[in-house]
C-alpha cells in the first residue's frame, strides 16, 4: 500500500499545481476585462 501512495503523489501534486495554475490564469483574465468595462461606463456618465 505504501509503494502504491508513494507512486500515486507526484502525480497528484503535478496535476494539483497545474489544475491550480489554470484556475488562477482564467480568473485573472476574467477579472482584467471587467473593470476596463466598468471604467468606461462610469466616464460617460460622469462627463
């Protein structure tokens, strides 16, 4: 049983790293892209 966990965690580490990476890129992209839309709505309202 521990041959098989001590063969079965780099793996899951590797796949959580890069599951974790893609989650944090796609937010920070999806993020980026609202307030510049937020930004110009306000500006025309205001001026």
């Amino acid at each position: 049983m521990n041959d098989v966990l001590s063969a079965l965690i780099p793996p899951v580490v590797v796949g959580g790293a890069f599951i974790y990476g893609v989650v944090k890129l796609l937010r920070s992209e999806a993020a980026g892209r609202r307030p510049a839309k937020r930004e110009e709505t306000a500006g025309s309202q205001d001026g």
